[in-house]
C-alpha cells in the first residue's frame, strides 16, 4: 500500500499529489531535530519525529482517510464516526519497540500530539490518561516496514543526569514543543505552502541593534526646556549599565531601577546587546498587562518596525496584525515577542499543543520580566524552578527588571523558601542605592497609626488639591470614593472596559500635560507601567510595592525637583481593609513593618525584607502542588501532566464571568455580533476591548432581573445603555436586584 499523511485539493478542484506518509515522518524528524539542537537532545526529538504518525500504517487508517476526504472514492464508505485514533497505537508501539524507560518519555508525546500532553494515570481526565490508552489499544495493524524503521532509531543517552522536580518533565515538554511546531510546519508546507513562504524575513539581531542604537540616539538627547537632567543623567546611566553587563557569564539577573528610570529602553539594550554577543535567537518580552503591553509594542514597532516585534495576548485584534505576524504567534519564531505574564508562565505548564508549540523558542533567548515583583506567590516555587531550569539547561537569560525587587533567592533565614540558588542573580546596576538616591523625587508619607480614614473625611482631603491621584484596593471601594467627589472627576476601574480605560487615560495625560485640574480615583490598574504624572498621590494601605509602584505616577519626570520640591505621596488606612487573600497579607506585612519603623523606600533592601515577610505569610508558594504533579514517580515514569494544567491558573476565572458592554463602538460590534450565524474569532478578539469580568453571584443577579442576554453558549451582553456609564463603567454595585439603578455618576449629578 502506498501510506499517505495527508491530501489536498487544488484551487482548480483537482487532487494534489498526496504526501507520503514516510516523507512526512522524516520531514518532520528532521526539523524536530534541529529544533531540539539547541538542548542537546537532536536524536530523542528525530525519534519523536519519526514514531509521531506511524498509527497512520495501517490499512484501516488509509482507508479512514481516503474516505474521509473522498480522496478515494472505491474506499470502504463504512467510516469510523468522528476522528479515528492514530496517536495511541503509534505510541503504543514506541514502547514496545523502545521500552519503558526510554519509550514511556516519547509515547507521552507521541499519544498528546493532537490532544495534549496526557497523564499517566487518573487524575482530572481518568478516559485519556495514557496507562488507560494505551492498555486499550493495539499496535499489531501498523505495517512492518514502520516497525523496522523504528527498530533502527538509537538513544545513545539522556542529555544529562536529571535531578528531581520540573527537570524531567521540562524537558519532555521541550521535546513536545520541538515535535508539534515541526509537525504543523510540515503539514503546512504541503497544505498551504504559500502560508509558509510568508514565515520567512525577519530581520537579525544584529539589524535590530542598529535599528535600537539608531532610535536610542536621536530620541534620548538631553531635553531642552522644563525637564530635570537630573532624571535625563539617571536614565542614560542606567542604558549604559545595561549594555556594560551584556557581556557577563551568568543565567539570571536583576535590573533594580525606581520607576521612571526608564526600564523599558534599558532592559531592551540588555537584551539585544547580549543577544549580539552570545548568538541568542531572540528576545521575550513579558509584561503583566495587556495595556502594558499595548504601550511598549507601540514603542518597541515604532523603533524596529512593524512586524519585528510580535504582540501575543489575549486583547489582540487580528485585523491590526499582518499575515506573518499571525503566524509567528503560533510558534514564536519571530526576533522580538512581546507577551504577558500569563502567556508566558502559563505556556510553561501547560498541557495544550497549541500552547507548548511555542515553548522551544524560549529555548537560547533572552527573557524579560518586566515588573518582576509580580510573581504570582500562590505559583512562585513552581515558577522560579522553571526559570532556574530555563538558565542551567536551556541557555536562556532572564532579566528580573522592576523597581521594587523581590526576593528570589534562598534565603539562610527562609528555609521553607525554595527559590534561586544563593548568588546566582546577578544585579546589573552597580550602585543601587545610589541609583534610588539620585532618582528620589517623592516623600512617601506613611500613617503614624493605624486609624482609618472616613471616605468623607478623605474627599473633602483629595479635593483641595488641583491634581491629584488616589489609589484604592478594590473597585467598590473605588465606587464609593469617587461618589463623594467633586464633578469630573476621574473614576478607574477593572468595571470599565478595556476601551473605555484607554480612553479615559489618555484624556488624563492630555490635562496633566496641560496642567489643567484633574482629580482621579482609581483602583491598583494604574500602578504599574501607566505614564502618568502627578504632583499628590495617596494611596491605600497595600503591599510595599504597590505603594512603591503608585509612587512612580507622582513627580515622575522630577519637575518638582527643578522648584526644590518633592511630589507627595501619602499612604492612608481605608476604612475598608484590603480585599482577604494575598492582597490582605501584603498589607498586613507592611503595617508590620512601619510598626516596627522598618520601611525606607530609597532602601532597595527594604523591598527584599518584605517580599520575604510576605512569603512567610502565604499558605502555600505552590499551593496546587503543581512540582509534586510533574515529577515523575520513579517506577512508570509517572507524570500528571494535564492535572497540572488544569490547576496551574494565574487567573482562577472559575468565579468569574465575563460579559461584553455597549461601550461606543462596542455597541455596534455587538449588533453585529447578534446578527451572526456563528461567533467568528476576529470578531470575538474584536470585542475583548469590551468585556467586564463580573463575580458569579454578580452575572446571576443581573441575569435574573434580565440585564443580560445569552448571543451564543456562554457568550453574554449587557443589553440595555442603563447600567453602563461613560463616567464609571459597570454599575454592578449601584444595582438593585428589583433592577432600579440607585447611582449613575456623582454626587452633583
């Protein structure tokens, strides 16, 4: 029998020459193999390459595809209902032909190359565990001449001497990624190929330097006018540090900068510098926000084009994306990935195909964490075992860039805390404490006790400024602050749309650059990454960092400075305390340590004491046992690898629900949306700029009382103007379950 992988049609109707099944599984051997080069693991990834799609062999499966796609009209009209399983019995047969021990890390990748990396046994879906597969499946129709193929492979060794935790299951998610991303590359190639001429032509590092040295140059001259040089001197020494310690030994470092010390240049200098020098393939840019990264790509195309450095989040509208840069979504390959936290860690632990296809592009690059200090603590040792495997076996470089740095490392007082080895993060800026000295352009106010303040007592404080900042911790508490000020003034919120959000801040950077009054109440959205720049920032009690971080909107260009004056920054007790959780424990940690006079915010060293009495106070820095799902058991190579994807969630949206809101032009989308036959995907990434993530109990009382319509399964909108405001977003909490709107706007409306 001729075997095939794969058939197509023609544009013109006619059936292309169908690709041979052993031309696909070298095809993809080959490629998967270069891919795994790069950790030393080229013989296991061929062999991967070669088992994937050998369950193909049979007489049965040839028949299912002739017939399927009518390729083969005289093929048996009997077919299979759904997709006939050709994954389990090729991996199957990779452990007879291979044995357990070497067969078992395969046959997870050869058995989830479609369905994603399965568990061994039970777990959370018990039907596609791989113990239960594989004793349900055969390998005996599987024609011998695979078989033989098979025979011949040889695994020399193991590409080192695994220690215990992630380091076995890594790298079989490693070798996963190389598999899939070469397997769809080839099946492009034969189904699409002029889809896969479009993934070539990017430019190289060393293009993209001078493009960045180029852009540095005309953009960071000493400024003319009202601009402290002060602040200009700190930046430029900063981007010179950076570029100095490109060329270090070293896996992991750190990039300890105050706010407004421009990270972001800095760090990119890092990255290409050290990408240049050592050969890195490319640079990954993580950032926590989706309005973070929306900034920085703006900045990041602007100096090296538009479809160098690729944006890969949720928020994406595909419209605004060109073919390659789609494409280079899917696996990473381009030279400059821009992405956010959860993409990026998630991708690590997951199961999916589609997710861990990108994973070997991780693999000798250089990573950037931007606002580091935003680890999740519930996932923390988890994640620095992953990074510490990143740096130790597959060259890659991380930077830990933010102003308020956390504690990464094991600590001799901390035995519980398993982090970074002692010494191995190596801080870039020479002189930190200098560094925070020379680009002090606040006074932070912390409250002598611990009496709080009445939401009148602090509006009647807030509106005798001209401009003024106040962050709260939570949205209703935002709410109710906001309902006591003064007319237009500013409300912010995760209640307002992504679009609604963006709009409202850049009206206020358009009255800040004014200097027109402005007051605004928010909550912690803007702390991080937002260019704004106030005189008087106040800021509810919070985790040391986040008080930090709002401090970074006040005096942010230092222009007090040039008047002998400091911004204000003053940190209040709520009479609402933080919301339970880690957010209540970061607070509780920083009033112990002002209690005991602790706290010198131009003391890096002081952020270290924190995040250190911040991880004492968590329940757990795994606390899904992620580590212990993912380390094999030493008899049947056992691993839980779906298990842990399941549980590994930054976001638990398990409690949440998301509707989309008549925001502007969101109204329109969802007319057209409603108007659908299906939900198409574009249109769906379209209208994420209009979604609002409500609690449970919240979607339940607004779907009771009929404020929501179901469009398609699970996909609901808000459909009345009512209870959206272009002042506050969301009136979720102004509502009454009889559906009276009690409050829309402030208190002079």
């Amino acid at each position: 029998m001729d075997y095939i992988a794969h058939v197509k049609r023609l544009e013109n109707g006619e059936w292309a020459k169908p690709q041979p099944l052993t031309e696909h599984l070298i095809k993809v051997a080959e490629l998967a193999a270069g891919f795994a080069a790069n950790f030393n693991s080229s013989e296991w990834a061929y062999a991967l390459g070669m088992c994937h799609d050998v369950g193909k062999g049979t007489p049965e499966w040839q028949n299912y595809i002739r017939s399927k796609s009518s390729y083969d009209e005289e093929a048996s009209s009997e077919t299979i209902k759904g997709r006939l399983d050709h994954s389990t019995p090729a991996a199957k047969l990779t452990e007879e032909i291979l044995g357990k021990a070497y067969g078992r890390i395969l046959s997870y990748c050869v058995a989830g190359h479609h369905s994603g990396l399965p568990d061994l046994v039970g777990g959370t879906h018990p039907q596609s565990a791989l113990a239960f597969r594989l004793q349900n499946a055969s390998a005996d129709e599987i024609d011998d001449c695979f078989k033989v193929a098979l025979k011949e492979l040889r695994l020399s060794a193991l590409p080192w001497k695994f220690g215990g935790g992630l380091d076995l299951s890594l790298w079989i998610r490693m070798l996963f990624s190389c598999l899939i991303d070469a397997d769809r590359l080839d099946t492009e190639r034969y189904m699409s190929p002029k889809t896969s001429e479009e993934r070539n032509g990017y430019a190289s590092i060393g293009v993209l330097l001078d493009r960045f040295n180029g852009y540095t140059h005309e953009k960071t001259k000493p400024p003319i006018g009202d601009a402290n040089m002060n602040v200009y001197n700190s930046r430029q020494s900063i981007l010179r540090e950076c570029i100095d310690a490109a060329r270090q030994s070293g896996g992991f470092f750190s990039l300890s900068a105050p706010t407004g010390g421009g990270k972001t240049l800095a760090s990119m200098a890092f990255a290409l510098n050290r990408a240049q020098h050592f050969c890195k393939k490319r640079i990954i840019y993580v950032i926590p926000y989706t309005s973070i990264i929306e900034q920085n790509a703006g900045v990041f195309r602007e100096i090296f084009g538009d479809d160098e450095a690729l944006e890969h989040h949720s928020a994406l509208d595909e419209n605004e994306q060109s073919i390659r840069s789609r494409l280079a979504a899917e696996n990473w390959d381009a030279p400059i990935i821009v992405t956010t936290t959860v993409q990026f860690y998630e991708s690590l632990f997951s199961s999916k195909a589609s997710r861990c296809r990108k994973l070997h592009s991780i693999v000798d690059s250089v990573v950037i964490l931007d606002e580091a200090q935003l680890i999740p603590t519930d996932f923390l040792a988890p994640i620095l075992e992953a990074l510490k495997l990143l740096t130790e076996r597959y060259k890659t470089t991380i930077v830990a860039c933010t102003a308020t740095q956390p504690s990464l490392e094991n600590q001799d007082d901390f035995p519980m805390f398993k982090g970074l080895p002692k010494g191995s993060v190596k801080e870039i800026v020479r002189d930190v404490p200098k560094l925070f000295g020379d680009l002090k352009r606040t006074e932070i106010e912390m409250p002598k006790d611990e009496t709080p303040i009445e939401w009148t007592d602090l509006a009647r404080e807030l509106s005798e400024y001209d401009q003024v900042l106040c962050v709260v911790s939570d949205r209703k508490s935002c709410r109710e602050l906001h309902a006591l000020m003064p007319a237009n003034t500013y409300h912010l919120s995760a209640l307002m749309c992504a679009e609604h959000r963006s709009t409202v801040i850049k009206e206020i950077k358009d009255k800040l650059e004014r200097s027109e009054p402005i007051r605004v109440i928010s909550t912690q959205l803007v702390e991080a990454g937002v260019d704004i720049d106030f005189p008087v920032v106040y800021r509810a009690m919070a985790g040391l960092d986040s008080i930090a971080q709002a401090a970074g909107r006040c005096n942010r260009e230092g222009k007090l400075n040039i008047k002998g004056k400091l911004g204000r920054v003053v940190a209040f007790n709520a009479p609402k305390k933080a919301p339970t959780g880690m957010l209540r424990k970061a607070a509780d940690t920083t009033l112990e340590l002002n209690r005991n006079g602790l706290i010198n915010f131009a003391d890096h060293k002081s952020f270290a004491e924190y995040f250190k009495r911040l991880y004492e106070k968590a329940n757990s820095l795994d606390k899904e046992s992620v580590i212990k799902l993912l380390t094999p058991d030493r008899s049947e190579c056992g691993i839980q690898f779906r298990e842990a994807s399941d549980k590994f969630n930054i976001i638990d949206d398990r409690a949440r629900q998301s509707i989309l809101v008549p925001y502007r032009e969101g109204a329109k989308l969802i007319e057209t949306l409603k108007a659908a036959k299906i939900a198409e995907r574009k249109l769906l990434r379209k209208l994420q700029r209009y979604t609002v993530s409500i609690q449970k109990d919240q979607f339940s009382a607004m779907k009771s009382r009929g404020s929501l319509e179901e469009v398609f399964p699970g996909i609901y909108v808000l459909n009345n103007d009512l209870e959206y405001s272009d002042k506050i977003g969301l009136a979720i909490d102004e509502a009454l379950d009889s559906g009276c709107i009690l409050y829309f706007g402030d208190k002079n409306e």
